[in-house]
C-alpha cells in the first residue's frame, strides 16, 4: 500500500496499529530499495515469500497485468490457462524487442526491469565466485542453453569480422553439442587432437600452433576451447591460447558450460582476459546455479562484442529461465551461492579421498587430473574385461553367481544407472567405439583421444551435490565392485 492508503487506513484501524504496520511494511519497501539502489545478491537470501511478494509486484507493471488494459494487437501477453499464468507470476511478454534482446520491451516494464536486474545480480555472482572484473564487463543471459547460444556467439563473430574466415580450430572434447555449435553456425571445424601427459588428457598447444600457420591466421575465425570437462581430460590451456590469438589476431570463445563454479577456472578466464584475447566465454545456467535446463549466460571483457549478441538475436525471447535465475540468486543471497561454492570445494576434497580408497581397495586407481580438473574425476576399470555379452552377465550378477571375473566396463555404467546413480560414465576403451558427429568421424568417442590406455569411469563433484549422496554412491559403487 502506498502512503496515501495506508494513513486512509486511520480511518479504520487505530493509528498506533496503523503506525506499526507502516514500519512493518516499509521493511519490504526497503528490500526493494536496496535491490533498485544496490543490484546485488542480498547479503542474505530472502524468503519465498518476499520473493513472490516481489515478483507480484514487479509484474502488475506489466500491461497484461493492468486492470483496465485492453488489447487489440496480436501479441497482448495473454494466457488461457491460469495454472501457466501461475506458474509465470503473470509475466507474458518475454525479454526484448525484435531489434535487440536487450532493449526494453514498451508493453512489458516489469519484464524489462527483471532482465536488467538479474544481469546485475549474474555478475555478482560471477565476481563473487571468483571472475575479475575486467573479464566481466558486461554479461547476457539468454533462455537458450549452451550450444545454441555458443552458435550465437560465433555467427556474431563471423559477422563482425571484415574477413571471409571460417574456419574454428577446436580441441576436441566428446561432447556432440559442442561440435554441433560450430557446424550449426556454418562454420568449418579442425579437430585438434589432445596429448596424453601422465593420466591426463590435454591441449596440444603446439598442435594449435602449426595449424594456425598451415591455414593462415586470415582464413581462421577463431578458436573455441573447452574449459569444464570430464576427467581425465584436463581444461583446455585457455591462457596460453587466448595468448596466441592475440599473436594470429584471430577470435577466441571459451566453452564454460559448468565452468562458473569452479575458481581455478575463473582465475584462468581471468588470466586470459588480461594477458591474451578472449572474445566470449558462455556457461549454462542450470549446470551453474541449480535451475532447470534453458538458459546460458554470455559474458567477456569487450562489452561491445556482448551487446552485438544481443543485436543479432532475432525476435524477443521467453523470460522464464531469465526469471528463474533471477528468484533463484534472491533466493541463495551472497550467503548462499558462496555456501554452496565452498561446500563443492570441501566435498571434492572428501570425494576424491573416498574414491582414492575404493580404487585402493579394488587394485584400481584414481586418476591423477584432480590438479588440472578440480570438478571430475576418473576412476580406472583396468581389472575389466568384456568377454560376455550384457545380458549373460546381468543373469550371472542377478543369480548372485559370484565366481565371474569377467565384468565389462560398460555393463558397470548400466548397473550403476539401474541402481539409481546417474551421472557416472564408463568409458569403455576396450573396443574402439566410432562415432559421427557434424559429419566428422571420430574414435574411442566419449574418451577425447585416440587410444587412452585403460578404460574408466567418470563422476563429478558439481554444485548442490551433498555428502550423502557421495556416501550413498561410494557404498553401491563399492557393493557392484565386490560383485
Ligand atoms: C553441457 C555441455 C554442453 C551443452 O550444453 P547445453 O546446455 O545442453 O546446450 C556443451 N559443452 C559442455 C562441455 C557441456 O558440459
């Protein structure tokens, strides 16, 4: 209520009353302000309540939303059904004009102040978990997940530069949708294949370098390197890449997919910003922080290249990942994410101990990445073989007929999703597995090399994970290792 209604109240209620519900209801005019003023996480998260109490408010400024709105043109944000309607807060029109995802939309001042807020609370929450700010000028969160919007980024890239480059030198990693980004914007992909150093897979920067040389720095758009990965591939040398970019002057974005929560990550992006060319590094925003699957956020040091992003993104956009995002960090306040950022921290050290026992245990071994990877880890299956088809051995492991020794490394994976864990991977090096993707051929695909010398199994400790589901997957591990 405003101040106007609220001494109107005096008419009603005693005014000592009505003095006291005015410094109650001022502390929510407060909160906003501090919002407005501020555009911070709270030091604190609110409450669902304050959350909904403002995001009501913020969408009556929506014209949908206004009472005496009536509406003859063919986008006028209505909603047929009252259960979406909820479960939007009431906001219809999206994010964005068609000349710009950016641009505040006429009709829609609550969704406008939403997006302009919550891009201020995602850098926040980008510095605060670690990212310098210089290589945080500016950031843009898109309800689009993380390959189409690294799609985006490299059509606008292709657009901006003066030449008719098209080539994209890219590490490979065995993830399809990362190939699939540089095919989906037209460009023409050159595989540059990683090196093994001890256990761990890593970038071939010298391979990078005589590519670079063999088809010119003219014809070459850019590079796009890979950050977070599964062990034991290692994050791509972002550094020293971004620093051969600005030698070749040729682009470079960085694949951050869940990159976000990981500081040895950010103070590489950070690294690479300052020493050395980075044009756009895109993470997701579920793999980040915690909501559903839909959005990805773009963010770099050059603000200019950021803004002509949002320029080449057609039409408006859907504003539900936007909202998400936005209820989630009031939600997790600087409290919460930063909680949560040292809890994954202090649980990576936990799990790698109790999977270091295991692999002990089991005359396996743990892989030795977790100084390059701080957020996957590989577990080897050297004592695996696959002899036997899956079905044999489920009916062996379902009989309890202990006295087989020949296990597959696949038939692990399949046991471990059957016995609700999921997220673990078995790579099965034991056959070279070949597969098709953006027309390019690859071996032993899931692996990112040719040839990796024993099969293994790959698990994360990724952001909300909690010590009792590392326990829990320890035990049903361990339980099928036994077998
Ligand atoms: C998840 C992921 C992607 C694809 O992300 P989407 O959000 O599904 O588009 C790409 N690359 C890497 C490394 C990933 O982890």
């Amino acid at each position: 209520m405003n101040q106007k209604n609220l001494e109107l109240c005096k008419g009603l209620v005693k005014s000592n009353y009505v003095d006291q519900a005015i410094q109650g209801t001022s502390q929510f005019n407060k909160i906003i302000e501090s919002l407005l003023i501020h555009r911070r996480l709270p030091e604190i998260g609110y409450s669902d309540k304050v959350i909904e109490l403002i995001l009501n408010e913020i969408s009556m400024m929506d014209s949908n939303n206004f009472i005496e709105n009536i509406g003859v043109g063919e986008r006028e944000g209505r909603i047929y059904s009252s259960l979406v309607e909820k479960r939007h807060y009431g906001f219809s029109h999206g994010i964005g004009r068609s000349g710009d995802i950016t641009e505040q939309q006429p009709k829609a001042a609550g969704s406008s102040l939403i997006q302009k807020l919550v891009h201020y609370l995602v850098l926040d929450a980008m510095r605060i978990a670690g990212l310098e700010s210089q290589a945080a000028s500016t950031c843009l969160l898109l309800p689009m997940a993380t390959g189409m919007t690294l799609s985006l980024a490299m059509m606008t890239l292709k657009q901006k530069s003066q030449s008719n480059a098209r080539y994209v030198i890219w590490p490979r990693i065995d993830q399809k949708s990362c190939l699939k980004s540089i095919v989906t914007a037209g460009l023409i992909p050159i595989v540059i294949e990683n090196k093994l150093e001890g256990d761990m897979i890593r970038t071939d920067l010298d391979a990078i370098k005589s590519k670079i040389i063999e088809l010119g720095p003219s014809n070459i758009l850019c590079v796009f390197s890979t950050t977070s990965c599964f062990a034991p591939r290692a994050p791509d040398r972002i550094v020293e890449i971004s620093q051969l970019c600005k030698e070749h002057n040729i682009g470079h974005i960085i694949n951050n997919a869940y990159g976000l929560q990981c500081s040895k990550i950010l103070h590489a992006i950070s690294q690479s910003c300052k020493l050395g060319r980075v044009d756009a590094y895109i993470q997701s925003t579920d793999k980040n922080f915690m909501v559903p699957v839909g959005g990805a956020i773009i963010s770099g040091p050059n603000k200019v290249f950021i803004e002509d992003i949002a320029k080449n993104y057609p039409g408006r956009a859907n504003s539900s990942p936007i909202l998400d995002v936005f209820i989630t960090l009031l939600s997790m306040g600087k409290s919460g994410w930063s909680g949560l950022l040292k809890e994954r921290k202090e649980l990576l050290v936990y799990f790698q101990d109790q999977l270091g026992k295991l692999a002990n245990e089991f005359n396996e071994k743990l892989l030795s990445t977790i100084n390059e990877n701080k957020i996957s880890f590989a577990f080897s299956l050297k004592n695996f073989s696959s002899n036997k088809n899956e079905q044999q051995l489920e009916s062996e492991l379902n009989n309890n007929n202990n006295n087989n020794n020949d296990y597959s490394p696949s038939m692990l994976g399949s046991q471990l999703f059957s016995r609700s864990c999921s997220g673990a991977r078995v790579i099965d090096l034991s056959k070279n597995k070949k597969a098709i993707v953006g027309g390019l051929e690859f071996n032993y695909y899931g692996s990112h090399i040719d040839g990796y010398p024993t099969s293994y199994l790959t698990v994360a400790c990724a952001i909300g994970v909690t010590k009792s589901e590392i326990d829990k997957f320890i035990q049903r591990l361990s339980k099928l290792l036994k077998k």
